[in-house]
C-alpha cells in the first residue's frame, strides 16, 4: 500500500534515521566491542575500595580505571588485591573519583577500549596529570573483547591501541602494559546491538583470566612498584 500522508511520512523517516543513527554508532566499534560499552547502564556496579593499612606500608598506590558498565572495573578490583596482598596499600577507583595523586608512589591507570581506543577520561587522566605521573611508577592496562581469541595477531593488534596515548605523554613510561580480554552478556545489550555483534561473531561470555591478570599485577608491577 502507498502512504502519501505526509505527517506519516515524516514520523517514518524519524524512525529510520533513529535506527540508522543507532546502526552506524554501533559499527563504528573496530576490533574491540568490550560488554561496557554496550550494556544497560541501570545494571551497571563499578568496583571502588581500598585495602591495607598506610600506616604500615612501605608505598600506597592507586588503581584507577575508565569504564561505562563495571567490566573493567573488575580487572582494576583483582589488580588491586593483588599489590595489597604482596604487602602495598591500594586504593581502586573510577577515574573521576581518584583523588590527590600526591598520597601515591605509583599508579596503575586501565580503561575498557571503545571505538579502537582508551576511553576519554582515562586519556585526559594521563595528560592532565603528566607531570606528577611523570616522577613515579606507572603501568598501563586495557581491557578488550578481541583478547577471547588471544592469537599473536589480536594481541598485536589490541597493542596498538595504545600507541596515541604513548605518543601523547611520551615522558611517562610505564612499567608494564597490560592487555585483557573482557566479557560480553547479550542480556544486557540493546535489540539493535546484540544484532549487530551476533553478526560480527562477537563471543558472548566472560572471557577475563583471573590468573593472568593477578600474575602482571605481581611483575611487572608489584616488582617495580616494591623497588
């Protein structure tokens, strides 16, 4: 049937360049689609606390972490147990929420990559606080769905990501980079984007190994940050 009413006609379109919008945003993910980045923000928990006393410990650092649904936040957590359990104080926090850098002898700053990349706070983070990052020990780590298949390749790739921020704030030089694979629920991801990622194949699961993770919190980054 033909619809010539032109108020219908007007309320399609809408519809389709809604859809389209949505559409494009979603394709526009690269190589890494990390669960964050997609899920529903009203189930979302991010992990923050700190553990050991700074009484007692030789150094207190900070895991701090960009993430838009709490995925990452769970790498930033396991990390964080694992300096304080090797002895350090650690502070984990979102980003917007770490406080003066000046209480810390190191750092450990992580984001989930989204659309190829760190996402902008993690970024502005760095930069805005090059120089008193700049005088202590500092690691990197991402967290990327690509890593479920952890091929040379993938790994490779999902390295290059960091390469801006390298370039950015050459002066810091972290100790160590970190690379993780993340998690994917499609229950928690709209219609439109459990479409599309279904049909780039995306795995759906947590694939985060827990023991990799904990072991490049132990060295490089506990090594050095003890030193």
């Amino acid at each position: 049937m033909e619809v010539n009413d032109p108020n219908i006609l007007r309320m399609e379109r809408r519809r389709f360049l809604t859809l389209s919008a949505g559409l494009i945003a979603a394709m526009a993910f690269g190589g890494c689609r990390s669960v964050p980045d997609l899920a529903r923000a009203d189930e979302t928990k991010f992990a923050e606390g700190r553990c050991g006393s700074d009484k007692n410990m030789r150094k207190k650092v900070l895991v701090t972490y960009a993430s838009k649904y709490g995925s990452t936040g769970g790498v930033a957590d396991a990390i964080g147990k694992e300096l304080c359990g090797k002895g350090l104080a650690a502070d984990v926090a979102l980003i917007r929420n770490a406080g003066d850098l000046g209480l810390y002898q190191g750092v450990v700053v992580g984001s989930a990559i989204y659309m190829g990349k760190w996402m902008p706070e993690a970024t502005d983070f760095v930069k805005r606080n090059r120089d008193t990052l700049g005088r202590m020990p500092v690691a990197y780590f991402l967290v990327c769905i690509t890593l479920a298949q952890p091929t040379e390749e993938n790994r490779a790739e999902v390295l290059s990501y960091m390469e801006p921020i390298m370039k950015a704030v050459p002066e810091i030089r972290p100790l160590g980079i970190g690379t993780f694979a993340g998690a994917l629920d499609y229950n928690k991801l709209s219609w439109l984007n459990k479409q599309i990622l279904k049909a780039k194949g995306a795995p759906e699961g947590d694939f985060r190994d827990w023991n990799s993770i904990r072991t490049w919190a132990r060295e490089p980054v506990y090594a050095r940050f003890a030193r």
